[in-house]
C-alpha cells in the first residue's frame, strides 16, 4: 500500500486551504442547486403538467444513482487517486448542470438528472477524504465543520437566490449557473494542486462483481421504496435486501472487498454512526421538498418567498456547524451528534402540526431548531466515523458515510412518495388536493419524527471520541 502525502504535515498551509476550498466549494454547489430546484418544482410542473410523484423523481433519481454509486466510485478513488477523481466529478456534474438546462421534456430532464448523480457520487466520496487526509486528528473536526458549514450555505443560499433566480429567469438558468461554476472545482486543482494527491497501489483489483451486486441491489431496494403501494415495490424490496445479504458475503470473502465488512464487525463505532447517518437522512432529506409543496400550493406564496422561509432553517445551521465541529475535537462525538439528533426530533415533531393558518412565525422557529438539530449531528457524526479507520480506509470510510447519506435520502423521498401517492395521488395537483396534499405533509412530518428518535439510540451506541480512535 503506498500513497502520497499520507502525513498531513507534508502538506503546506496554502495547499490543505485549498483542498478545503475545493472541497467545501464543491459541496455548496450540490447543496446550492438541490435546495434551488426544491423551490423550482412547482414551475417544472407548470409546464410540463407533471404529478407531484413524477416531480419527486427530479430530487431521488439524482440521489438514487449517486447512492448505487459511491460505493464503486470510492474505490476507484482510492485507487487511482482522490483528488483526480474529486476533479472528473466536477466535470461530470457540470455537464449534466449544462445539460438539464435545455431538457425539452419531464422524462429527459429525469434522464439527465439521473446521469448529474454520478458526478454526486464521485464529488461526495472524495471531497470528505480529502479534507479528512489534508487534515491531522486534532484539528479535522474543525475543518469537516467548515465543510458542511459551506454545504448548509448552499442550502441556505439556494432558497433565496435560487427562488429569485427561478422567479425572475426561470428553472433553467439554476443550471446553467451551477454547471458553469463548477468548472472553477476543475480549473483550481488544474493549476494549484498538480503535486498533491492520494491513492493506493495499483496492485490492488477493482472488485466488479461486488460493484454490480451493490449498485443493483440498492438500486432495487430504493425504486421498491418510491414505488408503493405496489407489486413493483413489494418484489424489488425483499430483492434488493437480499441482494445486499449476499453482497455482504461475498464482501467478507473476496481479497480486495468494495467494503471492508470488518470494519462493521469490529468497530461499534462506524457500524453505528453509519446506521445513524442512514436513519438521520431518512428523517430530514425530504424536508424542503415538502415544506417548498406546502408553502407554495397550501400558503399561495410564490417560489421567491417560499424560499426566504426555508432559508431561515438553513442559516441556523451555517451558523451552528463550524461550532459543532470544534465540540467533536473536545468532546465524545457521540453525545454531540445525539443530541443533535434529539432536537431534530422537536423540530420535526413541531413540523407535524403545520395547518393552512398556522403563523409564519411558528413555521419559521420549527425550521430553525430543526436546522440546529441537523448541524450538530452531522460534523460529530462524520468526524467520528472518519477518526474510527485507518488512513487507509479513508476512501471506504467516506464512501460509507456518503452511501448512508444518499440512501436515506432516498428513502426520505420514497417515504414522501408513498404518502403523497395514498393520499394525493398519482396526477398533477389541483386546488381541490390541497387539503389531502396538507395531510400528507402532516402524516410525512409523524414518520420522521419517529425514525429520528431511531437514530437517537443508534448515535448513542457507539463509543466516544477516544475510544473510536483506538478502535
């Protein structure tokens, strides 16, 4: 096993702020343009006379294919290096940006959109083990919290601008900007980092039969999930999990595995705060999706005031992550992410009694504990499972987490999905489904309560900071 610059000391301070930059850049234009075209939803609806379940597929087949993905796209990460990896993901995203900007119907922009995951997966896996590389143990809780601060600034942003964008330049312009912006994460690494990289030996083999039985099983267990009710989602399911029972086994058997099964088995700590992340994203993903239906159809605000509500959840979070990032240096991660999960659990909870009357000024406070809630989960979490491997490790490690990340989203959409499929229907939403559209919103915010509470309990059976590293 060989790597370059495995000791971050060998690393200036100009060229670890700048794989910081890239990294966090990276992330805020992910974020930036999720939570833009959240608010854009309804306008693509407008005109192309799609049901709220076919407006759905716009977010989850772009977190479906970057789920089924980042598992094989880590390994080819650590493979043939990280940061050269990090920059063919920008490519990829940007062209797809570029490209969903002139879709001419619903099923090619889905197309479209499904192809911009890849470019997700690769940017996801990579950005969180470089940082994670640059960085040495007693400060990388620190610079993981500037990261996913620069990711809830995209989600803050992306609501405000986003929706003065959408509303004044329409849908397609969010893209065309993104795509165009992104090609600054290609250019900077170009010019500044050509002597800095990371990777394996190339002695190691790629494992494709684990890839194939990963990307499909998962990819079965996640359709199955935005499909019901249903016989399509009640034979994809069972097969899917089956599917990823036998991709475990042939994990633990095959000499240069996708996924490190020991690493679940003998680390409380990653199995764990994995499982967190899974239940975490599950609970809080399809949050601006829902509330972006709810404040525009049920509240009759336009996608420009829509989004200077939502921002106000996401500005808290900007605010608290950098925090929440210093107190995983000091303190058990554990605790931190799990209480950050218990007051996601509030604000959830408060979002389940949103009416047609309800006081912006309530909406506005559920929104900022749930953003509170979120910020002091993730860096703690992410910090301890990446303290918890090997160096490496870092690229399955990252893989992982990011892995857990898009399937609960995933599921967070699907879940939406199900609801809004039993309650609205299947067809493009009028004014007479706006109480049934209520309800579903309603019944959605309950089912993300509880699995919240979940992670409660998941955060706190791993072992603290110290303990992790030792593991």
């Amino acid at each position: 096993m060989t790597t370059l610059h495995a000791d971050p000391s060998r690393l200036s301070h100009a060229d670890r702020a700048l794989v910081l930059f890239i990294a966090s850049f990276g992330g805020f234009l992910v974020t930036f343009l999720s939570s833009g075209i959240n608010v854009a939803l309804p306008l693509i609806g407008d005109e192309f006379h799609v049901s709220a379940v076919t407006l759905s597929w716009v977010s989850a087949s772009y977190i479906l294919v970057a789920a089924a993905m980042l598992l094989p796209m880590g390994r080819v990460a650590d493979m043939f290096g990280r940061k050269r990896m990090f920059m063919w993901g920008m490519v990829v995203f940007s062209a797809f940006s570029l490209g969903s900007a002139f879709a001419p119907s619903a099923p090619v922009l889905l197309v479209l959109r499904a192809l911009h995951g890849v470019g997700l997966a690769v940017g996801s896996v990579t950005s969180v083990a470089l940082v994670s590389l640059a960085y040495p143990a007693e400060v990388r809780g620190r610079a993981l919290g500037i990261c996913t601060a620069t990711i809830y600034l995209g989600l803050t942003v992306g609501p405000v601008l986003g929706g003065f964008i959408v509303h004044n330049l329409g849908w397609r312009s969010m893209f065309l900007i993104v795509g165009g912006l992104a090609l600054v994460n290609v250019a900077l690494p170009l010019w500044k980092l050509r002597h800095v990289e990371w990777r394996e030996s190339h002695t190691t083999r790629f494992d494709y039969v684990g890839s194939a039985a990963y990307a499909i099983s998962l990819t079965a267990v996640l359709i199955g999930f935005s499909t019901l009710p249903g016989v399509t989602g009640e034979v994809l399911i069972p097969a899917g999990i089956i599917g990823l029972a036998l991709f475990l086994l042939w994990e633990a058997r095959v000499a240069d595995p996708l996924l490190n099964v020991g690493l679940l088995r003998h680390s409380r700590v990653f199995a764990f705060s994995n499982i967190a992340t899974l239940v975490g994203y599950a609970a809080n993903s399809a949050m601006l999706f829902l509330m972006s239906l709810y404040l525009q159809y049920n509240r009759g605000l336009n996608a420009q005031k829509a989004g200077l509500v939502l921002v106000t959840g996401t500005f808290v979070q900007v605010l608290i992550a950098p925090m929440a990032g210093r107190l995983a240096d000091r303190l058990p991660a554990r605790y931190v992410a799990s209480t950050g999960m218990a007051v996601s659990v509030l604000g959830l909870l408060g979002l389940s009694f949103v009416g047609e009357n309800s006081p912006y000024w309530y909406v506005i406070t559920m929104l900022c504990v749930l953003g509170a809630g979120i910020a002091l989960f993730a860096t703690p979490n992410t910090t301890a499972i990446m303290g918890s491997v090997e160096p490496r490790w870092v690229g399955v490690a990252a893989a992982t987490i990011g892995t857990m990340r898009q399937a609960g989203m995933s599921m967070s959409m699907g879940f939406a999905t199900l609801v809004l499929a039993l309650e609205v229907g299947r067809h493009e939403i009028v004014p007479a489904d706006y109480p049934r559209l209520l309800t579903s919103i309603r019944v959605s915010f309950l089912l993300f309560t509880a699995l919240s509470v979940v992670g409660v309990v998941a955060s706190l059976m791993g072992p603290g900071k110290r303990r992790a590293a030792a593991e």
